[in-house]
C-alpha cells in the first residue's frame, strides 16, 4: 500500500505522472559455436540513457522497490515527500560515471514498519562541478554521510552546515573513490 502511495507522490514530480515500468532483462545466450568453429561471445545489451522518472522494481531482484532519478533541483522536494511518508534515511554514496563525465549521488531510504518499502534516489551532476542541495535539513542524520561522500567523491553538498574531511585528512585535496584518482 505505501508502495502505491509514494509511485504516485513521487511521479506527480514529473511532466509524465506515469511510472516506467521496468523491462525485463533478456539474458544473452551463452557462448554458441560459430560456422567456423569458434566461439562467439554473447553480445551486450547496451540500454539507453536512463530519463527521470520513477521506476517500480522487483525488490526480490534490486533489494529496493521504487528508483527514482531526478535533477538535482528536484532532489529537496522528492526527500520532503519522503520524510513525511515516514522513511528513514539510511546511506547516501556516490558513483563516477567517467565516460559520461557525471558524478551520481546516490539516496537509500527505508521503512520497516508494516508496510516494507525501500526507495532509491539518484541525481547527476557534471563530473568537473559536482553539486547537490544537502538533505541535512530534513534528516539530520544525513550530515554523515554527504561528509563521507564529499571526501570520497568530491560531491559537494550546498548549504550543508559543516562539510569538512570525514575520514580523509583535513589537508587531502583528492577524492580516492573517483575512478582516475592515482595514489
């Protein structure tokens, strides 16, 4: 039931109000011998870029029911809608997407009441300007980790209240978990 209620929260952010549904994967066909003998590996699927919306998973296969992909103006919004069904924040990590030249932030937030439901909220910024608004505002809880993935990442969080080196050392001017970092 809260699955339902936060499709249709979360999707009225959008211009189009209907969730994606997500396609079934088709699995590529094993190794097949060709006329000549030889083997020919499996093609890929190669799947287009993803648009913003909000996407119904299985949570048997993802670990997570509802993804949602927005902008990052959109991020303080969807997380308000969030927060008031009740879920807590539980990470928030970052991805390189190098070859797209983007940076991600990644939001896990859950809920284990009656209602099992786990969401994920992802944004992307450009990989040379990283920038998002901090949820720390609505879930204090969240200053943690923006710290930890502003000094994985880079992401920087604006408006959060104290972000200075989590982990790394105060005067490290790089971000370890950026897939061109060289130690």
């Amino acid at each position: 039931m809260i699955k339902e209620k936060m499709i249709q929260a979360l999707s009225e952010l959008f211009p189009d109000p209907e969730p994606i549904v997500e396609e079934p994967v088709v699995e590529a066909a094993e190794d097949e011998a060709a006329d000549d003998g030889k083997k020919k590996k499996p093609k890929k699927k190669v799947e287009p870029p993803r648009v913003n919306g909000v996407l119904e998973r299985d949570h048997a296969a993802h670990g997570y029911d509802i993804d949602v992909q927005l902008d990052p103006g959109e991020l303080l919004a969807a997380v308000m809608i969030i927060d008031k069904a009740g879920f807590f924040i539980e990470s928030i990590t970052g991805v390189d997407w190098i070859k797209e030249k983007q940076l991600e932030s990644v939001y896990d937030f859950s809920r284990y009441d009656h209602d099992l439901c786990r969401i994920v909220v992802r944004t992307r910024t450009p990989r040379d300007n990283p920038s998002v608004p901090t949820i720390s505002k609505i879930y204090p809880g969240a200053s943690w980790h923006e710290r930890e993935t502003h000094d994985f990442f880079g992401i920087k969080f604006e408006g959060h209240p104290h972000l200075i080196p989590l982990l790394l050392p105060e005067d490290a001017d790089f971000h370890p978990l950026l897939k061109d970092f060289k130690p």
